[in-house]
C-alpha cells in the first residue's frame, strides 16, 4: 500500500502531497523534511529505494523534481518505480512537456490525474490511454 506520495523540488519545497495514511500535520512536515534529505542527497549510483522508518520510500529524479513514494517493505520497488515513471509521462502527455509551473498553477488537474490512477493507496489504473481518454472527458465538462 502507498503510504504517501510527494512531488519535491531540489531546494526542498513540496510542489505535490498527497497522504493515504492519517499524520498531523507537524508529522506532515517532518516527514517532508526527512524524505527531502534522504533523497536529495543520496548518490546518483545508487539505488532509488531506501529504507523509510518502518517502510520503503521509493524516488526517481525528473529535471529538477524528485517523485517520491512510500510503500510497506514487502511491496514490489520495481512495480512502484514503474508507476512514478507512467505518472510522469501522463502529466507530461496532458501538459505536453511538464514543468514544475504546470504542477504549481494547475494543481487541481495533477490531483484529478493522481486520484484517477492511485485510489486510497492502491494502484487503480495502469493504462495511460484509459487515464488520458478520462481526463479529456473531465476537460470536456468544465
């Protein structure tokens, strides 16, 4: 299960976050802290899984974004890191060539994408064609 899901950049601001798991919100942003240090600062050779506290955060770098998930430990990395890649090419397919601007200003939009692919911590939908055909519905009706 998705634990939570946050979009950082390098300087540490959290442009996206989104917590399947009831926290406060002074434990909200300690846990932003924490990641934004592990991440940003491990070595590129390395992995993109870390050992999280009791769980697994697992990361990928985008120009200047860090994508960063946190799953349970017995949870497959591959499978998630797949999904941190299919997320970024949807945004990128809507925006047609994301930026972090995009994700500021239409923040409504990357959450109706997130919510139409990840439901309460679960995987819902895995097709990138079923999610872009649903958004343009949802674009249509405004």
């Amino acid at each position: 299960m998705i634990r939570f899901i946050l979009l950082q950049n390098r300087q540490g601001k959290t442009r996206l976050a989104k917590y399947y798991v009831p926290l406060e919100e002074s434990e909200k942003h300690k846990v932003e802290y924490e990641v934004h240090r592990l991440v940003v600062n491990r070595d590129p050779k390395f992995t993109n899984f870390v050992e999280f506290r009791t769980h697994k955060v697992i990361y990928r770098r985008y120009a200047g974004l860090f994508f960063s998930l946190c799953v349970d430990i017995t949870d497959n990395e591959l499978a998630y890191l797949e999904c941190i890649h299919l997320f970024v090419e949807i945004l990128d397919h809507f925006f047609s060539n994301v930026c972090e601007l995009d994700l500021v200003f239409n923040f409504h939009k990357v959450y109706l994408i997130l919510d139409e692919f990840i439901l309460a911590g679960e995987l819902q939908e895995t097709s990138k064609r079923a999610i872009i055909e649903r958004m343009g519905e949802l674009e249509k009706q405004e």
